[in-house]
C-alpha cells in the first residue's frame, strides 16, 4: 500500500493479531443487523466484537503517530487516547442514562486491568522466564498513585450518605474531586516526563521504525474512530433488553464484559511483553491505563454527562460492592509492585481474586444492586 512504510525484516502478524483483525467483519453485520431488526442480543454480541479490532487500530495508529512525534508527545497522546474506545462506549451509556452501567465500567476497568492483565501478565511471564524484576521505584510510584487515585473515588461515595437530600452539594462534591483528579493526573504525567520515563517506548527493537505515515495514521485513527462511535451506539442500545433477556444486571456487564471489550487487544500487548520478560513494560501498561481511568477517564466523564444529560449527571458515587472491588485491587497491585520482583504464583493469586470478584457480581441479584445505588 502506497501510504504505508514497511520496515525491514519486520515480523508478519501473530495468528493472534490476524484473528483480532478477522472480527472487523463483525461491523458490517453488525449495522446489516440494526438495519434487518435482528435479535437485540445478537446486535450486542457483534458490536462486542466488532470494536475489539477497532479499538486495536486505535492503539497502533496512536502508537505510529507517537513514533513521528517523538516519546514525550507520543507519550501524551498515548496518555490521551489509551482508552478512548470505553470512553466513546461509555458516552453514549450516559446518553441514555445509564449511570449505573458507566460507574461499573469504571471500577470493571481499574480491577480488569490491575488483577487480570497484570496478573495474567506475572503468571505466563513468570512460567516461562522464572522470577522476574523490574523498575522497584518506578512500579512502587504508580501502584502509590493508584491507591490515591482508588482514595479520591471512594471519598465522594462515603460522604454521599450525608448528601442525598442535598443534590447541589452532592453534585459539587463529585464536580471538585474530579477537577482535583485531571490535575492530579496531569502533574503525573508532567512529573513522568521529567524522570525520562520511556518505559511505553522501551520496545524499540519492534517500534523504533515508523510503519505507517502520518496521514495514514491519521486516517486510521478517524475511520476506527467512527467505527466505534457507531459499534457503541449499537452497543448500548441493547444493554436493556440484554441484562433482561439474560438475568443479569448492568452492573456485571458494566465490571466485566464492557473493560474486556474495550481493552482487550491493549490487554495482549501487556501478556506478550511480559512472556518475552519485558516485565517492566507489561507493568506501565497495566499499571498506567488503570490510573488514566481512575484519574482522567472517570472525572471527564463527570463533565461530559452534564453536557450531554444535565438532568441526570454521573456522580462519583459507588456502591460498596464496587468500592471494596477497587480497594482490593488497587492494594494488592501496589504489594506485588512494591518490591520490584514478581513470580507466576502472585498472577494466579491476582487471578484467582478477580475470579471471585466476577462470580460474586454475577450472582448479585439486579435487585440488591439497584437497593446499593438507591442508598
């Protein structure tokens, strides 16, 4: 193709990499779907699967461009659009008023990313290259940061008892945190450029060359875009006949199978480092996507919704079945981080928790769950 640049001796793609870019045949039976009225659960499995690959290509054009920029603008574009298919995912849920639903995708996807990739990350990486070590202080500052981070969103949740009968102020709360996050989240990366962390770009051997121009990148970078603009759409507008159809509740799609859609082909990058023992790559994305969601993704969300729906703003507030689920896992992340060495047995214990997590949402009735928000 005339507006790609091939990199000698470059690798062909991984049977992994060919069966994410397969599912982009979902998107055409997906809209096929909306347009021929299909079963609406039918609807929701393929634009599940449909913005897997879309998503993918979101994350290596953004990776293309990060090359032509250089590592720090690369690194805030990284920063920017880690997680820019949940984002637009969870846009259209607050569109439609499905507070519920977002507040879990939050949670579903700091635990997903700090339990699952990270301890699916230690387990296959441990397994093949015995123990392994990385950057103590650089992974002991981000599991630090992500223990404050999990502290700022349980804040507004305690306080909120006090609040209820008082929506201004409950709003005003959720409105402050969130602006006290952006802030914190950018001093983070403010202070991540100054310590020359290039972590995201220590896989130069694979990335050091530019594949793709920046036109193509671009170009990519819009059309996967509006791909899962309308993939979400299709998305969310099933959710309710889904969780009625199915028996489950909004808060289980929105902690477990929402972060997977959303973060999957990222997820892989993670495992795949670390199984070539780039353990200190796998742990900055884990690590660093769970903070982007905790310290940006959930306060814009914040001011989003008042634009979109100011009669039905999202407030920061959680139930205490999701609050002991980030608290959980934000403190265990930091404990496997803190001593700069990891081995296969702390992934299974990371695993097996996240296990137990899904399980116990998945059999919490939607009433108990609707009675938890309501409180």
């Amino acid at each position: 193709m005339a507006d790609t640049k091939q990199t000698a001796g470059r690798p062909a793609l991984s049977p992994i990499q060919i069966g994410i870019y397969a599912m982009l045949i979902f998107l055409p039976l997906t809209l096929v779907g909306e347009a021929s009225h299909w079963q609406p659960e039918l609807i929701f499995l393929f634009s599940a699967l449909a913005i897997v690959p879309l998503a993918k290509l979101i994350g290596e054009a953004t990776e293309e461009l990060a090359v032509h920029t250089g590592p720090r603008i690369g690194g805030l574009l990284n920063a920017t659009l880690g997680n820019a298919a949940e984002l637009i995912i969870t846009i259209f849920a607050l569109n439609e008023g499905l507070n519920d639903l977002v507040r879990a995708s939050i949670v579903g996807s700091i635990i997903g990313n700090v339990l699952v990739v990270l301890g699916l990350s230690i387990f296959l990486g441990g397994l093949k290259n015995g123990r392994q070590s990385f950057n103590r202080r650089t992974a002991g500052m981000n599991g630090i940061l992500l223990i404050l981070a999990v502290a700022a969103l349980v804040v507004p949740s305690l306080f909120d008892v006090a609040l209820q009968e008082f929506p201004t102020a409950e709003l005003q709360l959720s409105e402050g945190i969130a602006i006290i996050m952006i802030i914190l989240y950018g001093l983070s990366v403010i202070y991540s450029f100054q310590q020359g962390d290039d972590t995201s770009h220590s896989d130069a051997d694979e990335h050091h060359e530019p594949r793709w121009t920046v036109g193509f990148s671009i170009g990519v970078l819009a059309v996967s875009t509006i791909g899962i603009v309308l993939m979400s759409e299709a998305l969310v507008g099933a959710v309710e006949v889904v969780t009625e159809s199915l028996g489950l509740s909004e808060i289980f799609l929105g902690i477990i199978i929402i972060p997977i859609v959303g973060n999957i082909a990222e997820h892989l990058v993670a495992v795949q480092v670390a199984y070539k023992n780039k353990m200190e790559l796998s742990l900055a994305i884990s690590l660093g996507s769970s903070l982007q969601v905790a310290l940006f993704v959930a306060p814009v969300l914040v001011f989003i919704s008042l634009l979109i729906n100011p009669d039905n703003p999202l407030l920061l507030v959680f139930t205490s079945f999701e609050l002991v689920a980030l608290l959980v896992g934000a403190f265990l992340a930091a404990f496997v981080a803190e001593d700069g060495e990891s081995n296969w047995l702390e992934g299974a214990l990371l695993l097996g928790v996240y296990l137990m997590i899904a399980l116990a949402f998945f059999e919490l009735p939607a009433e108990i769950v609707a009675a938890a928000h309501g409180m």
